[in-house]
C-alpha cells in the first residue's frame, strides 16, 4: 500500500498529514515528540491582516488551523475592520497548551493517519535520488514511503542564542535535526541560514495590570472555520503597554551583549517582525515601541510580551522589562532567545512544492524560507494536497494569484525565491478585492471538490451558502426602487433622489446607504427561502455591499487578468536548454537557468525579465516545438 510520511509535528506538519489522511492515503506523521505537536514555540496566536486571509483559505480546503484555533482561542479580534471586506482579517489568541492538546487529539482520532515517534535521520531512494523508498530514523528502522514532505521548522541545524551562548537545539528543550540536515545539503541543495526570536515570559502575578491598557475582545468572537458551531472557551482579554526612554537606553548601553550585534549571528531575521534591539536600532526616531501583553494559556499563569523579541542576556532582559509601566516587579519565567536554522533556496521547489531533482520528496514551511504559523500551514496544506496527487498521478494543485493568498506566496517563494523569512501581507496581492478572507468557502469551492478532503456535509453547507449569496444578488437585481415602492421611505431618509426608479441592486451601490438602510432594504425582500446553516446575516449584508460596489473594479480587473493567464498556460518544457535559445539575453538567461520557471506566466514575474523578453521567449518556444 502506498504511504505518505509527513517530517516534522508542526503547523506545516499537522496540515500536511491531516489533508493527506483526509484525501483517503495512508499517512505517518513523524516528530521527535508526540507530546509537542501543535507547539507555539513563538507567539499564541493565529491569523491576522493577510495571515487570516490563508487561515480561512485553507479552511476553505479542509484544513485543520481554522477548526483548532475556533475550538482553542480565548481572545478574537477581527483587525482592519473599518478599511473594508478586501483586507480586515481576523486575529486570535490561542490557550496554547489547549491548542497542543487539541492538535494531537485531531490527528489521532483522523482515519489513515499513525503517528509516530522519531527523528528522521535520512531519506531513502532506490537509485540516487530516484524511487523514493523510505525515511530511516535514528534508530535504523525505516519507514517505507513513496512520498515524504519535510515539514523540518527551526530544527535543521538549529541553533539557539542567548547573548553568547550557543546551544544545538530545535527550541528551547529539543535537540536539533543534524543528518537530514546534512544529507539536503549534500545532495546540492542550495541552502543559507535564517533566524527568527522569541519574546520572555512572564509570571502573571508579578504585573501590575492596573497600569495597562485594557485590549478587549470582540464580543461576540467571530469563528475562523466556516464549520464551527462557535467559540467554547472563555474569553480574556489583552493588555498594551509602551517602551520607555529608560527601555531604549538599556537596550543601547548592551547592544554589544545581544547575540545579534554582538556577531554571534548569522542567519538572517525577519524584516516585519524584528527584535526589540532592531526596533531602537533602526527606527531612532521613534520614541516608544508597543508591547502587547497576552496570555499563553488559561492552564498557566504565563504571560507573553509580543513584540520585546530579543537575544540579550537574562540579566539583561530582566531590566528591559522591568522599565515597562507596572512590570518594575516583573518575573521573567523564559528569556526570550533567538534562533537560526537551516533554509533551503525555494528556487528549487516546482510550482506543487516538490523538490526538483529529488523524486517524491515535498517541502513545507520554514524549511522554504518562510516565517510564521499560517504560512507554514498554508504550504503544508498544499504540500500534503500534491503529495497524495503526485502518488495517484493527477495534476497538482497550483493556485493562481487571483484565486487566493495561499496562491500569492507560493508564486512569490518559488518564482522570486526570498533572501529573508517570508511573511504574508495584503499588499503582496495585486489582486486582493478578490481575495476577501469572508468570501474564501465559495472562491475555493471548486478546487475544494477536486481535492476531497471536506466531507459530503461541509461541502453541502458550502454550497448551500454560494446558492443563498446568488440568490439574495438575483433579488437585489430584480427588486425595483421607486417613491411609491416599499423601498422608497428608505432611500428618501438616506438622501437618494428616485425620479425614474432604480434596482435594489444599484441603490445599494450607493454609498448614501449604510448598513442599516441596507439592512432595512433587505428585511422587505420576499421568497428569499431559509438562511443555510452558518449564514450570519449581518455579514452576508456587508459581503453583498462589497461585491455590488467594486464589481466595476474586479470587472476592469479580470480583463487585465485574461491576457496574463494566456501566458500561464504555455508551458516550458523542462528539458529546454535555456543556453541555446538564440536571441535571448546574458541577463535573462541566467536568471531563467535560476529560477526554472515552468510557465511563461511564471517566467513574466521573475523580477528583471521584461515582457519583451517574454515574447522573445513564447516565439522560440513556438520555433523549438515546430523543429
């Protein structure tokens, strides 16, 4: 029987094992420590402006981050609310050691899917590095597989700092990953070294709250998952506090002590989250630095402070934080310490994620260059997906970057690659009115057929929603306005002239008309049949003032898109000798030779190809295929 293994117990990991199982493949997952998978080594949150975004995507596919968040987070905040539908995303705060509990308990009671203890020591093939085998463990014994994807994290060749200490570990408590880290490396694999950090914690009794700012919740918390009945824990809030000008000048004064200034690091850290020695360093002329102070667990009495990242000393540390507002008697529990690891060039990865050059093997998360929980689930979800595909040999899922973000980022890692920890913005989505996370289950619902890991249930719920938004549109189009009608009085208040009628549909357009108006409008409407299950009025009204208003907008932008999916359907052979093509210049025939695109769609968003390149490239594509 043909078998998945899955490296690594994280939340590329846990994704990537759980989708496999759920498309029907036997599946072992594979971690050093059963007891932490799931583990928030970092912050104890999920999601947030352009994260949420791929949290509901890969929701939308059957994955696993959404539902465990819905059943573990004590403080939901939905972020940029006020911006618009395209870009508000949705932000929780997990109970960390629930959201472990939950992960292994999911993964343990999903149908195909083993566990199993161990640290992978090398990949197995039959002959090079084709006819993948197996992954042998430390122990020797060998888990036959005929696919693998490395979910690795910080583990490869991890390395943890604190001022100038150096320890060998994955995180704080957990060895490193050293042979399969240096197998990849052996087999040629281009390979740098990235870092990222963690924040101390605190002991909750020792702050004085009185002096924070109260961050409180929504109320109610809205779920992540479009399946979950709600939100079962109690909900906390969260509290805010500011660096002082006694914090800066301690940071200054041992600038020379962080393992980052000090010389003691080498990989490279994350440009949107940097530590708090970064925040002094590069930002000089801003005065304070916000501190979110939140709790880990209700299970524990720990506190995280997100945002006061940093590699400096305990003693150092302690200091730091004791000069923040009601923490001068604060009790750190765990420094905060940096870490650098092993990252492997994603230039290297074809468009499903599978590792060209090494026959059935698929890499996910860190181990690409990436940074943060979503991101890595995201590309362990689709890593997962096209494992079980490439197994059955069916076309991989490749998602364009009109379809979704999880779409966007594996298009930008391994068509531009990335020389720093990739993170996930709305800004990187050229085309992101589309891509509003709240529209996710039906914009994803054909794929989401194709890839069968939700039930028969959830994708009737699904449809059943996309039917109820059609229909509410079609009535909307077909419901006349005019001053006699019943719509007129409504319109009237709002200030809209009706001298010759008009659609429900076009008064909505109308910014004149807020939500009560629009909610009053829709109340008159008749034969509208019963809300499906999950349908939440008061967003469906504001999904429906969305689409009616920048359709115009996402219309100009699908005929822009047309021409540049042309170019995605023309295929680049990857036998081409790049090297003989005539005409082509220096410049872009090495970064062609770089980057390997498999598309000339793929080939137009190489940074430095032009599209006089491109044409270049589709006419001698057109004569080689003709020779």
């Amino acid at each position: 029987m043909r078998q998945v293994v899955v490296i690594g117990g994280g939340h590329a990991g846990i994704e990537a094992a759980h989708v496999a199982a759920r498309m029907g493949m036997a599946t072992t997952l594979l971690t050093m420590n059963l007891d932490q998978i799931g583990q928030m080594s970092c912050n104890p949150s999920i999601g947030g402006v352009g994260k949420g975004h791929m949290v509901r995507e890969l929701d939308a596919l059957g994955g696993a981050m959404g539902r465990l968040i819905d059943a573990t987070g004590i403080h939901f905040r939905i972020l940029n609310e006020s911006r618009g539908v395209a870009v508000r995303g949705p932000r929780a705060q997990a109970d960390k050691v629930k959201y472990r509990i939950a992960a292994r308990n999911l993964l343990e009671h999903t149908p195909n899917l083993h566990l199993r203890q161990g640290t992978a020591a090398g990949l197995l093939w039959r002959e090079g590095t084709r006819g993948l085998r197996g992954v042998e463990l430390l122990d020797g014994s060998v888990i036959p597989c005929e696919a693998v994807v490395v979910t690795s994290g910080t583990f490869l060749n991890g390395r943890i700092l604190i001022g100038d200490k150096r320890l060998e570990a994955g995180r704080a408590g957990e060895p490193a990953s050293t042979h399969l880290a240096e197998q990849l490396r052996s087999l040629g694999l281009r390979h740098r070294r990235l870092k990222t950090g963690t924040s101390p914690r605190l002991a909750r009794a020792s702050i004085d709250f009185d002096r924070l700012t109260v961050q409180p919740g929504d109320a109610p918390p809205r779920p992540f998952s479009f399946f979950s009945p709600g939100i079962p824990q109690p909900q906390v809030p969260c509290h805010i506090v500011h660096t002082t000008a006694e914090t800066e000048a301690i940071v200054r004064e041992n600038l020379p002590k962080s393992s980052l200034y000090g010389g003691h690091i080498e990989g490279v850290g994350p440009r949107y989250c940097p530590s708090i020695e970064d925040k002094f360093v590069k930002f000089p002329d801003k005065g304070r630095h916000q501190i979110f102070v939140e709790p880990e667990s209700l299970e524990t009495e720990e506190i995280y402070l997100a945002g006061l990242s940093t590699s400096m000393p305990p003693d150092v540390q302690v200091r730091m934080v004791r000069s923040l507002p009601g923490f001068e008697a604060a009790e750190i529990l765990r420094p905060g310490y940096a870490i650098e690891y092993d990252s492997f060039d994603p230039l290297q990865l074809r468009r499903d994620l599978s590792v060209d050059g090494l026959e059935g093997v698929w890499f996910a998360g860190q181990i690409n260059g990436t940074t943060g929980y979503e991101e890595a689930a995201g590309l362990g979800l689709l890593a997962g997906i096209n494992a079980v595909r490439g197994l059955r040999e069916l076309e991989p899922i490749v998602l364009g970057r009109d379809q979704a973000y999880l779409g966007v980022m594996v298009d930008d890692l391994v068509t531009k690659g990335t020389d720093e920890p990739y993170r996930m913005l709305t800004a990187r989505a050229e085309h992101r009115l589309g891509l509003a996370c709240d529209l996710a289950d039906g914009r994803l619902l054909a794929v989401a057929r194709e890839v069968a890991a939700l039930t028969p249930d959830e994708l009737l719920r699904v449809e059943a929603r996309v039917v109820r938004r059609e229909r509410l549109k079609a009535q909307c189009d077909a419901a006349w306005v005019t001053q006699t009608s019943p719509f007129g009085p409504i319109a009237a208040e709002a200030g809209v002239r009706l001298e010759a009628g008009m659609s429900l549909a076009d008064l909505f357009r109308r910014q004149h008309i807020g939500a009560a108006e629009a909610d009053a409008c829709l109340a008159l409407l008749e034969g509208a049949g019963p809300d499906p299950s999950g349908w939440n009025p008061t967003l469906e009204r504001d999904l429906l003032l969305f689409d009616l208003r920048y359709a115009p907008y996402r219309d100009r932008e699908a005929r822009l898109l047309e021409g540049h999916r042309a170019w995605d359907h023309v295929r680049i052979p990857s036998d081409l000798r790049v090297e003989h093509l005539q005409g082509i210049s220096k410049e872009v025939m090495e970064k062609l030779v770089l980057h390997r695109p498999e598309t000339l769609g793929q080939a137009s968003r190489i940074p430095g190809i032009t599209p006089a390149a491109v044409t270049l490239l589709h006419l001698l594509l057109h004569r080689s295929r003709s020779i």
